[in-house]
C-alpha cells in the first residue's frame, strides 16, 4: 500500500546535503513555498558529524544552502528559520553564521534548546523558504 503523495507537491534531493537519515524528504515544494527539512552537521560525503558546535554549525548553513539551491532557490528567499541547539550558550555563534551567511532583511527566526539531536549532534535548523518571481 503505497502513497502517492499531495498533487502539486515535489520532493527536492540534492546529494550536496546529506541524504535523509529516516522517513523524509530533504524539502518539499508546494506552489513557489519550499519547506527545508532539519539539517544536523553532517557531511554530505562521509555522513560523519562534523567536529565541535563552530564546525557544526557552519555545515548546518552550508546543507541547508544546497538544499535550497537545489530547489531553485537560495538562503536569502528563506523567510523563516527555526535553530534547534542542545546548549543555549552557543546561540552567539549562531547570529555570528547567520550573519556570515544572510544578509538583511533576515529571516524570522526562533531558536529553541532542546534536550539532544539526532546523531549525538549539537545544532539543527529547519526553514520555509519562498522562491522569487522573475
């Protein structure tokens, strides 16, 4: 018994991120909306977690760039981020990447500690992102 999926929605993959570690999509496009699934520091090559919160973080940005490029889209049509860290404390080195990695007007944003990741990992974000008409 399969499914089929919603009509009007598209599965984006891109083997510049690493590829789905259970039962989902990297994004789903639906209209010019593309919702980003959580993307850890992992590599996309070796799918080993990548050392430390700096180094992790950064992957976090780079995966979710590729995903969102893969879509036709870039960082810059995200609208809203959500940042996911297990220690609230590193939140600076978060605006620092984001400022490295977005430019203004950023996107929306919440950031929330939770308890642990996937994989042992220290950082996660999720976005929505939305295409430009040309």
């Amino acid at each position: 018994m399969g499914h089929k999926g919603h009509k009007g929605h598209r599965a984006i993959a891109t083997t510049a991120a690493p590829a789905a570690i259970g039962i989902y999509s990297q994004a789903i496009q639906s209209g010019d909306t593309v919702y980003l699934s959580g993307q850890i520091g992992l590599n996309p090559q070796s799918m080993t977690l990548e050392e430390g919160i700096d180094q992790q973080i950064e992957r976090v940005f780079e995966n979710l760039q590729a995903v969102a490029q893969a879509a036709g889209g870039q960082l810059a049509d995200i609208v809203k981020i959500n940042v996911y860290l297990t220690d609230l404390s590193h939140f600076g080195k978060v605006n620092d990447a984001m400022a490295r990695f977005f430019a203004p007007p950023y996107p929306a944003r919440a950031a929330v500690g939770v308890k642990e990741l996937p994989r042992g990992a220290l950082v996660e974000a999720d976005a929505i992102l939305v295409k430009r008409q040309d």
